[in-house]
C-alpha cells in the first residue's frame, strides 16, 4: 500500500458520530448485494436454475474486488471499531462472503498491521504532549512509522541508554471516535431491543465496550504484557519459563496512558513464515503460540483474546513474539473451572457428563432438542484440538469449518415453513457475557493456526493445565 507524502496524510481519523456513519454508509451500495447473497444461502435451501445461479456469480465476482478494495480504503481511513472488524474479517476464515474469501482476505489483509498512518507531525505532537519532544527524549526517533493499527502506530526508536524499542503512538481524538463508534452500535441496539433481550445482546455490547475501551489506556497494556511475562517465568531466572516465548520488555519510564514504549523484536511476520518456514518450524511455532494462548487462560484465568496475525513475530525455530497486550481479560475462576469440566469431558469420553456441563456452563438448553444437538457437536468440533489423542493437523479448511458447521446446521433451525415470511430465530443461549471475547479468541486463533498449518499432539500440551488447578494470576 502506498503511504504517499505526509501532506497527503490526515493530522487525525474522522472522529464525530454523523461522518463515521455516512463513511460506512458509502460502502453500502457495494456490501448490501454480497450480504443478501451470503443471507439467502444462510436461510434457504431452494435452488436456483444453473443459469440463474451463474449470471448471480458473475454479477458478485465483478462487484466483489471492488468492494473489497472500497473497504480497505474506507476502513483503514477510519480506525478504531470499524479497522479492527476488517482485521477479524482478513484473517478469519469463514467471515468473509462465502466464495469470495481469498479475494477479500487479500485485500483486507494489509490492515493487520500497515494500515494508512497518519502524517509525521500528528504522532509528533502526541509523544510531544506525553513525555516530550521525542528527539529530546530519544537518543534516535524515526518519524516514519513502520506499522498502522486501529489505534495506534508505531515508530522505531533508541532510548538514551542504547535500547532499540517501537514507541506505539495513539491517534489523535481515537477515544471519541470509538465511544461514537460504540453510541451507534448502542442506537442499534435499542433498535432492536424487544429482539435483542432475547438475546442478551446489550450485555454483549456492555462487554466489547469495556474491553475496547479499556485498550485505549497503554498503561494497562503495559501491565498486562509484564503480567504474561511472568506467568511464562521469563523474568524468573531461577525458574524454567517458557523458553521459546518472547514478550518485549516494557519501559515504563517511556509510557503513559497515549504512548507505549517496548523492546524492538527483530524477525519475520506472519505471511514471511507462512511463505517460507520449513513444517518443522511450524510445527514448532503452532506449539509455542498454543501454549502462550491456553497455560495463561487454564491455569491463570487470563485470556489474550486478540490473536489476529500481525501481533506475531517469528524468531526462528519455535521461538515467537507477541506484540499487543491491549486485549487482555481476566475470567472469572468459576468460569474457568466449568469450562476445564466439559473439556475434561470430552478428553475422557464421558458424553452424558460433557452434555450436561454445556448446559450448565454454556447455556444450552437441553429442551430445544434440534439446536441443543447442534450446538454439542459444534463445540466437540472446536474442542477436537484439545481432546484428540493424537497427531492434530491445523487446516484452513479446518479453520472454515468451524463457521460453515454452524451455518449449515442453523439452516435447518432456520427453514421456513410454507408462507412463512421470516425464518425461524432458535431459542437464546443464555452464554455467559465473559464467553464474548473466547469465542472471538476460538475462532481467530483457528485460522491463524491453520494458515501455519503446523501438527502435533495439541491434547498432550494443554492437559496439565487443564487437570491442574487454576491459580491466582502472578504478581
């Protein structure tokens, strides 16, 4: 993606509640024919005759490149909630139209971590009203950044005692862009509220909107890295840590609520390893990265629920760097434990045990007989890492699986009776609200995993977490 000159650059992303909307709202002409597509195939089973159905696929194929390109432009441009929905969207396999995957996944990929960055001076005068002028600050300060996320970006520098470190800089009036952000999806909300009660959705927006708005602090980002540090022992020399994971070092001396200063990691990204990495470094990183997601969340009730590709840097071997710890959450410990008894369920076979522990754990409901059967044996098929004793290959095709299982079966729930407008809505699952943001980490960490591609005996790595007890986070 080209940057173009700073002049060409905004000082800060679009941030009032009217000019969010109409941005969104211009891509509506180009999205509305790809999600009438993808709701038609969702909800029906009627055919259409072959011509039909191929002018239909010739009609969408012309239009989906388009679209695709008009959302990496109107997304990155934005930031905040709408970036980070089309980095879900460039990585998670099964989100994007079906059919047109590949093509969307391309384009929007270059959001994960070059998304457009703002001009030179913009970042200047954040560090500038934070910590100072950052050529007086830094021993070396480049200007340029050299990567662009939803709320931030960041630039290379080397403090005065020689460090190299990447100063993540936030954009100027992103906190009211996302609370704008979040005031609409609530206008949505409310919308829809007879609806949505049903559906617990108000308490599923209260939960995205308190981790989102959570991230907009570094400081807590910067506690929640040193917090992975130590449950992976990697400041305890007399401790055997996690040795193939890498957390940069934070320097809090350098950081405050707009402005986070770590440690420089060196190494590939994601596409570069996927490219050109032999399968038994694959296989190898797919073991740390598992282990660097399920000890903390098992053992310690701490989830890192963003496992999008950009935050990943590949060291060599089985050697990893993770890079954002801005959204993190702590799940409460009879949370954790429920879920360490339907697992261990599964591992030990006891179906009638596993079944109920959904119910009681996840909320299904045992009398809506058809979803309840749906929703057991989607959750055996996320768990199949986890409860196969065995060699488990991570697959793309896999990773689609994991959304195509549950659409394919909803599609029977959903069948409309004859002169029936509406499909039918099943029955609510009564999910815990904590559940929102493991979902999010299930699914994305699918598909990151299944583009590595790498096996192993994924069942034997998490088992002592899982039979073990859960512990008080490290402190």
């Amino acid at each position: 993606m080209g940057r173009g000159s700073d002049r060409d650059r905004p000082d800060a992303p679009p941030t009032s509640r009217l000019g969010r909307l109409a941005r969104l709202a211009a891509l509506a002409p180009r999205t509305i024919p790809l999600a009438r597509e993808a709701l038609r195939k969702a909800v029906t089973s009627t055919p259409r005759s072959e011509e039909a159905e191929r002018e239909a696929q010739l009609a969408l194929l012309k239009n989906a490149q388009k679209t695709a390109d008009a959302m990496l432009k109107t997304l990155g441009e934005m930031k905040g909630l709408p970036l980070k929905f089309g980095q879900m969207a460039s990585y998670i396999d099964g989100l994007a139209p079906p059919g047109y995957e590949d093509r969307f996944q391309e384009a929007l990929k270059k959001l994960q971590a070059k998304a457009p960055p703002l001009s030179v001076e913009a970042a200047r005068k954040v560090v500038t009203a934070e910590l100072g002028v950052p050529e007086e600050i830094f021993a070396e300060w480049e200007a340029e950044p050299f990567a662009a996320a939803s709320i931030g970006q960041v630039h290379r520098a080397t403090t005065k005692d020689g460090d190299k470190v990447a100063v993540k800089v936030q954009y100027p009036g992103i906190d009211k862009a996302i609370e704008n952000d979040l005031k609409s999806i609530s206008l949505l909300e409310t919308m829809i509220a007879p609806l949505g009660r049903k559906y617990n959705t108000k308490e599923t927006l209260d939960e995205i909107k308190s981790v989102f708005m959570a991230e907009l602090d570094y400081r807590g980002e910067a506690e929640n890295a040193d917090l992975f540090r130590r449950i992976h022992a990697l400041d305890q020399r007399d401790a055997e840590g996690d040795a193939d994971i890498v957390i940069p070092r934070v320097f809090h001396h350098l950081t405050t609520k707009r402005v986070l200063t770590m440690e420089l990691l060196g190494g590939q990204d994601y596409s570069q390893f996927c490219e050109s990495a032999s399968q038994e470094d694959k296989d190898a990183a797919s073991r740390t990265i598992w282990t660097f997601m399920f000890k903390p969340l098992f053992q310690h009730g701490v989830l890192y629920a963003d496992p999008h590709p950009g935050n990943y840097r590949f060291l060599g071997g089985g050697r990893v760097g993770f890079l954002d710890f801005g959204c993190v959450k702590q799940i409460p410990p009879d949370l954790i434990a429920g879920m360490k008894r339907y697992v261990v369920a599964a591992m030990d076979e006891q179906w009638e045990d596993f079944e109920r522990e959904c119910a009681e754990v996840l909320g299904y409901d045992p009398t809506d007989t058809e979803a309840f059967r749906l929703y057991v044996e989607y959750t055996k098929l996320l768990l199949k890492p986890l409860t196969l004793d065995g060699t488990y290959k991570h697959t793309r095709a896999a990773a689609k699986e994991t959304v195509a299982f549950l659409v394919r079966g909803s599609k029977k729930i959903w069948k409309k009776e004859p002169g029936q407008v509406l499909p039918n809505l099943p029955k609510p699952i009564d999910m815990p609200q904590d559940f929102t943001f493991i979902n999010r980490l299930q699914w994305g960490l699918a598909s990151v995993m299944g583009g590595l591609g790498g096996e192993g005996n994924f069942r034997t790595l998490s088992e002592p977490w899982l039979r073990g007890p859960t512990l008080p986070p490290p402190r």
